[in-house]
C-alpha cells in the first residue's frame, strides 16, 4: 500500500471536514427556507431531504431529529438578535429608533417561521419556551434603553410610570406583529414580496406607540420618515 505524502493526508483531511460543514450548512440553509415558505409544523424531514436531494439518513448524521434542526436555527437567530439589540443603547432621535426598529423587523423576518409558529413551537420544544424567555426580557432592556436614549437627548418626555407599559406593549407588536399581519392576509402576507410593507407598518406602529410622548418635530419625522420609504 503507497503512502500518501504529508501534504496530501492534509488536504484530504481537510476536504473530509469542509465537506461535512458545508452539508450541515446547506442542510440549515434550505429547512430555514422551508420553514419560512410553509411553516414549520408543515414541513417533515423527508420533504427538508427531498428538497436537498440527499437521504434522509445523510440528513439524520447532521442533524439526527428535527427538533436539531429548529434548535440551530433558533442559535442563530438569538446570536444575531443579541448583536442587534446592543444599538439600542446608541439611539438620540426618532431617525435612529427608526433604523433601529426596522433591522430588527428585518431580522425577525429571515426568522419568520419562529413567530409564525411560535405558540405552538413553544409547547413542543422545551429549551426553545426557556430561551424564548431571554429573547422576550432582552428586547425589553433594549426597547428601554431606546426611550432612555430618547428621553436623554430631549427627543421625548415620558414619565417614569409610563416607561415600562409602553416598553411592554411595544415588544408586544414587535414579538405578535407578522402573526397579525398573517391573520389579516393569510396568502400572502408572509410571501417574500409582501416583505417590505410589512417590515415598514411594523416599524411604523412600533414607534407610533411612543407618538403621544415625542417632540413635535420628532413625531413629524416619524411621518416624513415613513412617507420616504413608502412613497
């Protein structure tokens, strides 16, 4: 039997670990896609398998139940969402709660099918109703930083006792939004093209929450703001 020279065991050995990563990273890729199109409670393993076109064995080596396959995913989503949320402590104005509100609705949107699913996704899946916990109390430090932030920089005045209900319902439209949006236009609001009007009324009723307590010029960009981006 030849020997292979040193070089060439080291590439093969990396070949042989590219490989699989790539794999698991298709597998994630395409059941995330799936999910998103049709919910996760409607897509099986086998159909995630056929969409690969591989086995449903190759399939159960990377991930071998389904409940791995929501798990990766939600990793995912939280790791972006705890990046996202450490801007909040950066808003001074209505413009940057803007930006701020819609990179979120642009980011729970790559994640839809969690909220869409997601009272059921809960009862099914333990480690995702605990860490669902942390999502819920994260956004609320960040939503509350960003009416600090707004209070600080006279862009608003709130009292202290409005604070925490007007946080709360805003995390509540934040979390329930795409849900109400698929309540009142089951074909097609979840569709990919239907993406950008209801990222923008979503950010838009976010911060509408917030209208009764901004500076008048601060609420009258909010308005300039939301006519730009929807002519």
């Amino acid at each position: 039997m030849l020997d292979c020279p040193a070089g060439d065991k080291h590439d093969a050995m990396v070949t042989q670990t590219k490989k699989p990563r790539r794999t698991a990273e298709r597998i994630l890729e395409v059941t995330l896609a799936l999910f998103n199109r049709f919910g996760e409670p409607n897509v099986s393993t086998t159909l995630i398998s056929a969409e690969l076109g591989i086995s449903p064995g190759n399939l159960y080596y990377h991930y071998p139940a389904k409940d791995e396959l929501i798990n990766s995913l939600f990793d995912r989503y939280e790791a972006a969402l705890d990046e996202l949320l450490r801007a909040a402590e950066g808003v001074a104005n209505v413009e940057d709660a803007w930006l701020f509100f819609h990179m979120l609705f642009e980011l729970i949107w790559q994640y839809r099918f969690l909220y869409r699913d997601l009272n059921d996704l809960l009862s099914k899946n333990r480690r995702l109703e605990k860490h669902f916990q942390f999502v819920l109390t994260n956004k609320s430090k960040a939503v509350q930083n960003v009416l600090d932030g707004l209070a600080r920089s006279n862009a608003m005045r709130i009292g202290a006792r409005d604070v925490e209900p007007v946080a709360t319902a805003m995390v509540v439209v934040l979390t329930y939004w795409l849900s109400f949006e698929y309540v009142r236009d089951p074909r097609n609001a979840l569709e990919p093209e239907s993406a950008g009007a209801a990222l923008l009324r979503g950010a838009f009723h976010v911060l509408s929450l917030l209208s009764p307590y901004l500076e008048a010029d601060q609420r009258e960009h909010l308005h300039t703001l939301v006519g730009r981006y929807n002519p």
